[in-house]
C-alpha cells in the first residue's frame, strides 16, 4: 500500500488536495481536503441580516448568483415575504443563467480536458479529441469563450452584472424590464441555444429533453447530427474508456427542488435511495465535525444550530469542511441528483444500471443545460411588463430562516437566525460540501470520497487519470465548500 | 519545461519574446478569474495571444496538476523559467496566530503566503487581481479572522505581505487592479500595456491602481444622473430615481469607470437598480452601516462627494430638489417611466 498526496488539483474551483491509498493497480482510501478557510460565517455574525446579501455572494465567485439566491430565500422566510411573480421568475432566470453557464464552462473548460491529456496520446480516438479539447489551445475553448460571455450579457441586463450582483433580493429583483427587454433576453438565448443545437447536441433542444432511456440515447448517439457533436463525442469516450463503471458513489441522492414558480419547483424535490424516491425532511440535515479542524466537542448539530470555530489542531481533523449528512447519511448531490428526483426517464435508466458514475454524472449536467434553456423561454415570455418586480418589507427584529436552493452543483442551504435586528448565527451548507465531505464520526467517508474507492491506476501515473476523471465528474466547488 | 509544454517559447502574439505569466489564487472566491474569462474582443485567451503571453499556469484553465506544477514552480525558483507576471486572485492569508495554516498550498505541505512571497521576490512584475489580494477585501472582513491582508497594502495602509517598499524586479509596486470582482477590461488592458512595454508608475494611482479606470468616478456615466441632479431619490431599490440619498449608493465618491464601460454587455450595479457599494475601495468590505442605507446626520447624507465644500452642496442641493421638474419627481420613485418626457416640437416645415 502507497499513500500519494495530489494536488493542487486545477480546473476545479478553488483548492483541493487528496490523499490516495493505492494497491494492487486501483484506489483503496480516499481523503479529501479543502486546505483553505475563509470563515464567512464568523464575518457574518453581528451583521445587518440585508448584509448577507453584500458578503455571501462573495462566498464563491462562480456560483455567487445561487449564494445570493439562497441567502435572499432565507430572510425572505424570516419575513414570510413573497416576491411578486415578476419578481420570481427574475430570480429564476437569473439563477438558470448561472447554472447554465457553470455547466457549460465546467463541460468545456473543466473536464474535457483531461481526455487531451499525454497519457491518451496513444488511443484511436486522442487526436481529434485533443484538437477540440485541449486545455488553453484547444478549438473549443477558444469558440466558447465569446458564446459564455455573449450568454452572461443576461446578467448584464437583468442583474446589473456577474458574478456578485445585489440585483436579487428577498422581495423579488431590483431592475424592472419592459417588452424591449424581454425580447433582447429571448434573443440572447435564442443564439445560444444555436451554439447548443450545432455544436454541444448536434439537434434540437426538445429532442434531447425527450430522451427516455439509455438505449435511446445511444441510439441517438450514432445519428450523424449528434454523433458529430461534442455530446457524441463524450459519449463514444465514455464507452472506449467505461466511464458508466467509473466513480460509482452512494446512490443516494438529494435535491431540494429547484426553481420555484407558482408554489411548486420546475425540478422536484426528494431524496432516492436504495432505487426508490422519498421525501426530504429538512430536520433531518446534521454537520459532523469528527474529521474537519474545527473546536470539540463534536456533536452534529442541525445547521440552524451550527457553530463554526475553526481549530487546525483539532484531533483526527484533516480538511476544513465540515459532513453534512442526510439522516445520518452521505448523500450526493448535484444535476444527477436533481434529474433522478425529478424522475427524468433517461437518468432514471441510467442511474437504475449503474448508478452514479462520471458518465451519468455529466450527460446529466448536458440533459439539464438543454430542461434550462426551454425553461428560461418560457419565463422570459411569462413577465408582465409594468406589473411589480419587487416587494418591500421590513425584517422584524427576532426571526430565523432558511433559505434551500439549487445551485448548479446540488444543494446549498442558508440558515440564519436573527436577535435583536442583527445576526446571531448565519450557517452555511453547500453543494461540494456534501460531495466532497471527509469522513464522519462513524468512520464512513464522504460522497467523493467513496466514489474513488476502486479507480484503477495506470503503470506509472503518479496522478491517476481516473481520479481526475471522478474528481471533475463531481464539478467541486472549493471556496463554496469551505466558505 | 513548463506545465503546458513550452518553455518561454514565442506565443502567437506580436511581442519579440512570450511573457510568462503564472497566476495564484489564495483568500477568494475566484469570482475575478470569473469575471476576466467574460472578456469580450478579445476574449481572454486571444487577448494573451495579442499580448504575446505565455500562460505559465492558472489554476482554472490550465491542463497540469500538482505533480506537473511542483516541478514548474521549481524551474521558476531556479530561474531556469523566467517569471515575467505573477498574478494573485483572493488575499493572502497569515492566520491563524500568523502561521498561514488556514490556507496551505496544496500537495505541498507550506502555508501558500510562502510561496506568494517568494514569487513576489523573483517577478518581473506582480499584480494584485481584485480587492481581496489588493487590500484584503471581503477575505477580511469582519474581525478578519483569517488575518487576511492585500499584497503591499493593508486595507488602505501601504504594507501588507511584502511591506511598503516592495519593488518588483520590473522596480514597479504591486499593480493593485481592485474591485470585486474585477471588470475582465481592467485586466486586459493593464496587461496589454504591460506587454508594449508603456506602462510605469505614472500610470498608477496612489493606491497603486491602474489611473485608467481609477481616475474615473462611478458617478461618471451613471444613468440615474437625471436624478441625481435633482436630487430625486429612489424611496426603495427598483425605483428609477438617485440610489444616494436612501439607499446606500457612494457612486459619486467612488474611483472606478463602472458606468463607461459597462460589465456583461450593458450592465453595472446602478442600472441593475442597487447602489454602488464602493467595491473598487480599501475596506469596503468593512462599512459602519447597512450597505443599503444612507448614513445621515440630521437628514443630510454624510458621505457626500469629497471634493466639494459641504455647505454649497447641501445649498443646491435644497435649490434642485425645489425645481425638480414633475416628470423626474414622478419618475424617481417608479420602477418605470410614467412620466415620458413632453413631445418635441420640432422644427415646422417651412
């Protein structure tokens, strides 16, 4: 046995480092660290609670839109405050934009990459794969730049910019649009649903949507649209390098329900596990400490009651983020996540033959990137021009809220308590910090942690490919999970 | 040898020999790295290309993991690769109790503040992206905590990580490019002046921020200037009118040209209807009020422009507010126009 420290691992967001038992040609132990603390929510404590607005989009540069959104959610329940429905469907397209726009970078600046890597220098397929994908040189990271930044001109007009608005806010948004404004939005995603439709599917939207099963989506995968696409291409890599057997984790998934509209989410909310849906009861959400830097004792605790106070001396701690954990349980979160609790046939399929994997992982992410788009459609369409976008109210002194969302990368939830008009407690738990929790206080490691148990390792690699592969499939968030 | 295979190799660009330019990042969010790949004709790897830099390593883009890094940064250290831009993105964190253990670089085992200094110490140049690696920004905030500072300036006193009288190789201080998050423009065009080789001290500010956006106001371009004029306020955020006076906005005192370039195609803060909140400063991160509120001392807003004697302010301020037209007064506290300006006569045909 071989212990290997590896890191820092690029093309995710922020720091990471994970140390690797190695035997036998495969991945026998995995710990996962997140080397940086920031202690946001020690900031936070003693703050106007409007503030949460100012400094928790500042949590993480990448998903800040959904930082916002959540904390807007939480001191909206805090006031029982409703957003008129202009309002609402703002904050839905916006927070879409940003989670469109997150999987769509993630795809192509994140984790195709590493399919151009030497190591493949000698596979049938490398040289067309390199072409395209190459970190930096590649052809399609030169052509998506401008179609990423000519997509995010939506945060330009609607939430002033991004990342790090305060254009979202619990009563609903801050800038009004009129017709003029909805069609330039529409126009914006009518010409990125074209670089999606020539270049990512090679077909319609609405036939990716309408996908219904594994053997369909391969089927599809040899049309000569689609095979030619960068979807099709994933997929012949997947099947060449058996990505739908790698990174298996816990299959047990979690999804808060995403995008809110009329009092029912676009995305469902649940939990699956052992192959069936439940119900998600948010009392049963607990932070274990047993293996992060933080002060004894360790006693889980609901987040609403969480403390934070950091210790890097702390014993048996070997990251700073902390284990969340689902009714004692590790859970993954996630577009996977969130497609199967939605009961998307396609990723039902594929999840009931093999679980949660790299493959199922990111043609969730892509099927999703397609639902979005269709979705923000018809939001756009579904503003009424001089009706409200915002409602003001007045936080009462004493309150507590929470605010469960969906960010692109899973989960995220706010719990904040308030005392006498200032914050007492502000407690965070985002996406990555699920999937990428160390080991709780009964030895069971964490989503990512399990998912890399069993990669196998190449003669010679220091840093496995698979463990690259599994590690990205996951789309970690770092300076969210550690905040 | 570096990450990506080429060792101060010539880029594509127009420049005698490629920049190599390695890019850190430490107390942050990445929302800089974010923002700068917005970058819009060029994007930002075209605007590289132009610039004739060779991107050495960045954490979000490039292709290398620890064990093809470790060995570059020791090629930088031998000096074997020449280190032409060091790039921060987030503060440098020193906690807890000045030992940097709240962030250590990963797979190196040394808190990352070393190797930040020892990088600083051996760069053409350095750059500061964003307030947190500038001034500590955000990353400081509160009882900074994490004792967090900016690289040469804490806050808005000139030390931080490298001490007033750093130099860089180039013999220019940090170049603090401020702002959370940085506009993708501030950082392009600093660069590209760096390449064509005009670009000194005189081109910054006494913050050490590029003059060319720095030496602009948020005021400057604001579309709530109507408003503003006449003192006709928004009464709460979506309203069309001056965000000043209620709300929190420190536009006018506020060195950025946020309202002249725009960000994400047309946008900025004060036309996405919230108040600017001075995120270009030193300790902004640290306001002694709500940041949606104005501060005011008998009725009167307390942080009025500074270069303006406050009594003639207050006086034509009184003198507007009593000859705002009924449009703009109507206007300013609606989240639309329903005021449209009277018809223009016109000229008549003669």
């Amino acid at each position: 046995m071989s212990r290997r420290v590896v890191g820092p691992f690029n093309r995710v967001e922020g720091d990471l480092e994970i140390s690797l038992d190695i035997a036998g040609g495969e991945v026998k132990g995995a710990w996962v660290n997140s080397p940086l603390y920031r202690g946001f929510e020690q900031i936070l404590a003693g703050k106007d609670p409007r503030d949460a607005l100012v400094y928790t989009p500042r949590i993480c540069g990448i998903c800040s839109v959904s930082q916002s959104m959540a904390a807007a959610a939480a001191l909206a329940g805090a006031e029982g405050l409703e957003a008129p429905e202009n309002g609402r469907l703002m904050q839905n397209i916006i927070l879409a934009a940003e989670s469109v726009a997150d999987h769509f970078t993630h795809f192509y600046l994140f984790f195709m990459p590493d399919f151009a890597r030497p190591i493949y220098a000698g596979e049938p397929w490398y040289d067309g794969v390199a072409a395209r994908f190459k970190a930096i040189e590649g052809a399609a990271a030169r052509e998506i730049l401008p179609v990423r930044a000519a997509f995010l001109h939506i945060m330009g007009m609607l939430a002033g910019h991004w990342p790090h608005t305060l254009g979202l806010q619990p009563g609903g948004t801050t800038h009004a649009i009129d017709r003029a404004g909805q069609v330039r939005v529409l126009a914006i995603l009518s010409s990125f649903r074209r670089f999606l439709e020539m270049r990512m599917f090679g077909d319609g939207l609405e036939a990716v949507v309408a996908l219904g099963s594994a053997a369909e989506l391969s089927a599809w995968a040899e049309k000569p649209g689609p095979a030619a696409s960068d979807l099709g291409v994933f997929l012949k890599l997947a099947k060449a390098l058996g990505l739908g057997e790698l990174g298996r984790g816990t299959d047990r998934f979690l999804s808060y329900g995403a995008y809110e509209e009329s009092g029912r989410h676009l995305f469902k909310r649940g939990v699956h596990a052992e192959g069936g849906l439940h119900a998600f009861d948010p009392r049963q959400i607990t932070e274990d400490l047993a293996s992060g830097w933080f002060a004894r004792p360790n006693t889980p605790r609901h987040p609403s009651r969480g403390v934070t106070i950091p210790d890097a001396d702390a014993e048996g701690g070997y990251t700073w983020c902390k284990a969340p954990r689902l009714a004692g349980e590790v859970v993954e979160v996630g577009a996977l996540a969130r497609q199967l609790v939605d009961g998307h046939p396609l990723i039902c399929d594929l999840v009931a033959q093999g679980g949660g994997n790299v493959a199922s992982r990111v043609i969730a992410r892509l099927l999703e990137i397609a639902r979005i788009v269709l979705a923000m459609e018809g939001w756009v369409r579904r503003i009424a021009p001089h009706e409200p976008f915002y409602a003001e109210s007045a936080l009462p002194p004493d309150c507590e809220g929470a605010g469960l969302i969906e960010a692109a990368r899973g989960s995220l939830g706010h719990w904040v308590t308030v005392k006498n008009g200032r914050i007492l407690n502000y407690q965070i738990v985002a996406p990555t910090t699920w999937n990428f929790s160390p080991r709780d206080e009964r030895g069971v490691p964490g989503a990512c942690e399990q998912a890399l148990i069993g990669a196998p390792v190449r003669a010679g690699e220091t840093e496995p490919v698979a463990v690259q592969h599994i590690v990205r499939s996951f789309d970690p968030c770092m300076v969210c999970t550690v905040h | 040898m570096t990450a990506n295979g080429r060792a101060n190799g010539k880029a594509n660009g127009t420049g005698p020999r490629a920049r190599n330019l390695l890019w850190l990042q430490s107390g942050g969010c990445g929302g800089c790295t974010l923002s700068l790949i917005c970058a819009e004709q060029p994007d930002f790897l075209t605007a590289l290309d132009v610039a004739g830099i060779h991107l050495l390593w960045h954490p979000s883009l490039s292709e290398a993991t620890g064990a093809e890094l470790h060995p570059m940064l020791a090629d930088v250290r031998a000096g074997r690769v020449s280190l032409d831009i060091l790039c921060l993105e987030g503060a440098v964190i020193q906690g807890p109790n000045g030992s940097g253990r709240f962030h250590m670089q990963a797979g190196a085992g040394a808190p990352m503040r070393d190797l930040i200094a020892e990088l600083s110490g051996l760069a053409h140049n350095v750059i500061a992206i964003g307030t947190c690696a500038a001034f500590g920004g955000v990353t400081a905030a509160g009882a900074n905590h994490t004792e967090a500072t900016g690289l040469a300036f804490e806050g808005s006193a000139a030390g931080g990580l490298l001490g007033a009288s750093f130099r860089a190789r180039s013999g220019m201080p940090v170049i603090n490019i401020s702002g959370c998050p940085v506009h993708p423009e501030w950082v392009v065009e600093t660069l590209l002046q760096l390449a064509f080789g005009n670009f000194t001290d005189g081109d910054l500010d006494a913050l050490g921020r590029p003059r060319f956006y720095a030496e602009n106001l948020v005021h400057h371009g604001c579309s709530r200037n109507e408003y503003y004029e006449y003192k006709a306020s928004a009464e709460h955020l979506s309203n069309l009118g001056c965000l000043m006076e209620h709300l929190g906005c420190m536009g006018t005192q506020v060195h950025a040209d946020c309202n002249i370039r725009l960000w994400n195609g047309d946008g900025s803060c004060t036309r996405g209807g919230y108040p600017c909140i001075s995120c270009t400063e030193p300790g902004f991160e640290r306001q002694t009020h709500a940041y949606l509120e104005t501060p005011k001392l008998a009725g009167i807003p307390i942080g009025l422009p500074t270069d303006m004697p406050k009594a003639w302010f207050v006086a034509l301020a009184a003198l507007s507010k009593a000859a705002t037209p009924h449009r703009v007064k109507t206007n300013a506290v609606a989240d639309y126009i329903i005021t449209p300006p009277s018809p223009g006569k016109g000229k008549a045909r003669k």
